[in-house]
C-alpha cells in the first residue's frame, strides 16, 4: 500500500478555523506524473531538433537553388547562340519562298539573341559570323563586315566567315576582294570554297 502526502494549510480568519485539504497525491502517482514531464521535454527536444533539421535544410536548398539559378542563367546565355542558329534557319525557309519581309524580321530576332551570346563570350568567331550573317541580310553591310572581320582576327583560317566574307565583297562589287577570301579557302576541301567560287563566278545570282 502506498503512503500517502498529505498536506494541510491552516488558515485562520478572524474566529473561524477553515482547514483546506489541497490535495492527496500517492507516491506512484508523482513518479507517473514526473515521466509524464520526461516524455514531455522528449518531444519538445526532439521538436526543435526537426525545426533546426528543416531550417537547415531550406537554407542549403535555397542556396542550390540560387546557384543553380546562376548556372541556368549561363545556360541561357550560351543558348541565345542556339537559339538564333534556328532563327536563321527559319529565315533561310522563308527566303526560298520568297517571304523577304518575314524572313527579315527573323534575321533581326536572331541578331538581338546573338548580341546577347556576345555580351558573355566575346572571343568566339562562330558568333561573330552569325552576327555578319545576320547583319548582311538585313542589309547592314557595313556592320556586318565590322564582324566578319572581328572573328577573322580570332580565327583566320574560319572556313564560313572566310566565304560569307566573300559573298559581301561580292554583294558590294569588290571581287578582288572576294577574290583574296576564296585564295584563303582553297586548301580547306570544303563546301565554303565551292560556294564562294560559284557565287564570284554568277556574280551574286547564288547567294544564300
């Protein structure tokens, strides 16, 4: 049988004697009572823990994520050269059907992406050559000479920088000139040589 606590506050008013049993309480029932508590700081540990565990893991997640962000970012810059290589496929398309205006407006989307892909990577010959391209067929000869020429001084022995180069001279009526692009491409064993040779000899009626 387990003892029992009791406890007694005698409290005196005036005449009156009041006795106030507050409460009884078994031995067993404070040791229940104490693993209650035990259990309770448990949950509460264990609580906390999890919440330091989450914290954590949202800021390690939120830090990929924004490095990732800053390598999709670089990603998309290096894709604005993709990107414009279709437009000006498309463009080509167009051509051929003779939907000049359509085309046109192709061309210039392709230049404002490959300008982008230039901001970020201004030592490669391939963009450069594009954005000639892009330039000559929407009639900016002189700019787009500026860049052919850019990307010759990068790459000279660049295979289609070296024929679209000509294919301007010859659009401008400088055949020695186109002349001098197609002396550079006839080692290259390449279809750059045999396009510019025909396009020199037709004067321009074959230009792509």
């Amino acid at each position: 049988m387990n003892s029992f606590i009791f406890l007694n506050y005698i409290i005196l008013n005036k005449d009156k004697r009041v006795i106030i049993s507050l409460f009884f309480l078994t031995i067993s029932d404070i040791f229940h009572y104490m693993k209650k508590l035990k259990f309770l700081f448990l949950t509460i540990s264990l609580s906390i823990k999890k919440i330091i565990y989450i914290t954590t893991f949202c800021l390690v997640s939120q830090f990929l994520f924004a490095a990732g962000g800053d390598s999709s970012s670089g990603d998309s810059k290096s894709n604005y050269y993709d990107d414009a290589k279709k437009l000006v496929k498309r463009a080509g398309k167009l051509e051929k059907k003779e939907k000049n205006d359509k085309a046109q407006k192709l061309y210039s989307e392709a230049f404002k992406k490959l300008e982008k892909a230039y901001s970020s990577d201004k030592n490669n010959p391939d963009i450069l050559n594009y954005m000639g391209y892009t330039s000559r067929k929407i009639g900016n000869f002189e700019q787009a000479e500026k860049f052919y020429l850019t990307g010759l001084s990068i790459k000279p022995n660049h295979n289609g920088i070296n024929e679209y180069l000509g294919e301007l001279y010859v659009q401008t009526n400088r055949i020695d000139k186109a002349n001098e692009r197609l002396e550079v491409l006839k080692n290259c064993n390449c279809d750059e040589f045999k396009e510019l040779e025909l396009i020199i000899k037709t004067r321009g009626s074959k230009i792509y």
